[in-house]
C-alpha cells in the first residue's frame, strides 16, 4: 500500500510525494516517488524527468501522511 506524504523540507516549500511504507525511526533517508508541489507543479530544482528523489531525514521537519482515495471512500455508519 503506498502512503503519501507531504514532506516539511527545512528552508524549503513543502514536497508532496508517494512511499511505499512509511519511515522508521532508525531511518536516516527517505525515497519520495513522484515529488511535486502541494498543487501538482513541478518542484524548480528537480530536472523534468526525476521520479524518485531521497531526502536525508534530518533536513525534513515534518512529515504529514494523507489519507489514501481507499479511506475517502469508506462510508461509516450514518444515522437518519
């Protein structure tokens, strides 16, 4: 199941990307797939084709993880 994330880079805009499981606290790097700008744009400094790009942990401040199109679609019980 790939998760995505919007990674928090320090002195950065925020970078929105897809990983396949999500960091451990002993990880020291981590492989966003897909990075991009919050509203879908191309981030300036990557070349047009990246796909992967591998950010060392301690220059990212925060991590959020979006819930995936599966959740958005789970409908709990509602009453009338």
């Amino acid at each position: 199941m790939a998760y995505t994330l919007v990674l928090h880079v320090s002195g950065d805009l925020p970078v929105v990307g897809e990983v396949d499981e999500l960091p451990k606290p002993t990880d020291t790097i981590i492989t966003l797939s897909n990075p991009r700008q919050r509203d879908g744009k191309d981030l300036h400094y990557l070349e047009p084709n990246v796909v992967k790009v591998i950010w060392p942990i301690d220059k990212v401040t925060l991590i959020e993880v979006l819930e995936s199109e599966e959740e958005e679609k789970i409908i709990g019980f509602v009453r009338e």
